[in-house]
C-alpha cells in the first residue's frame, strides 16, 4: 500500500464477529495446521510430500489471513446509527425496495466492503445498488445503474 490506511467500516456485530474469527484462527486452526505439519514430516522425505507441502500452503494461508483479519480489526472504523432519520437508507441499515414496475422485492443489508456478503443479504456500501439507495428513504423511486441497463427499484422499508 502507499502509506494510506484502508478503513474497514463495520457496524458492530460486524467487528465482533472479526474478533471471533481471530480467537478461533489463533486458538484452534494454527494448532492444526501444526500438527498436520508434523504428521507429513514423520513421513520421512519431504521433497515428494505432497501431505507436506499441502499442511505448509494452509499454513500460509492461515498466517496471511490472521494478518488480514488483525489490520480490519486495527483499522476498523464502527457505524452506529443513532441519530439518523430511521425512514433514510444509511450504512448498517436493512432496506427492502420493489423492481419496478412490477418485479421482485428484495432486502439486504448495507454493511462496509470486508462485511459484504450477497448471499447473506449484505450489500457493499460501495456496490452501485447501494450507492444509489443511500441517503433516500422509504417510498422514493431510485434508479440504479448496472452493467444490463438501469434498474428502477421503490424503497419499501427502511430498518
């Protein structure tokens, strides 16, 4: 990086749960891949271990994502929102919004870039559907730039 520090916006349950992950990549998962390290070892020459080789690649990957969730948690910034106008759409808010003219509802949650997760129903604040909901609240008629043409979607609720 160049010396900027990348802000992690979480709400936070978001944080708590990083916290959780690094508990358990500490606690239990370095322990194992320690163990299946010495495991393949006892299995004498490792130059055509693949058990070997395969216990150091998840201990790389374990190492570099303790580091990882370590600078989120350092550079975690919290999103509380207690004096914000309920009916606004805002960071850690669940909106439901309807496809207009006659599609699909949807909700999802807006939550910061390292929380995203669609298929939990979480959206990146930097994602252009959420781009385009936040700041309007519960009836507007939004529209939403994607890569098949513009999407007009009605905010329903605002939690």
């Amino acid at each position: 990086m160049n010396g900027n520090r990348e802000k992690f916006l979480h709400d936070p349950r978001g944080k708590e749960k990083l916290e959780e992950e690094l508990h358990y990549l500490k606690t239990e998962r370095r322990k194992e891949v320690v163990e299946r390290i010495k495991v393949a070892r006892s299995f004498g020459d490792l130059s055509e271990n693949s058990e070997y080789d395969a216990a150091k690649d998840d201990q790389a990957f374990v190492e570099s994502r303790i580091s990882q969730v370590e600078q989120m948690i350092r550079n975690a910034v919290i999103i509380e929102n207690d004096n914000e106008d309920p009916d606004v759409v805002s960071l850690g808010k669940t909106v439901t919004f309807k496809e207009l003219p006659d599609g699909d509802t949807e909700t999802y949650t807006i939550v910061g870039s390292a929380e995203a997760d669609p298929f939990e129903g979480k959206i990146s604040n930097d994602s252009p559907m959420a781009k385009s909901l936040i700041g309007q609240e519960i009836g507007a008629e939004v529209s939403v730039a994607t890569p098949g043409g513009d999407l007009f979607v009605r905010i329903e609720n605002v939690e």
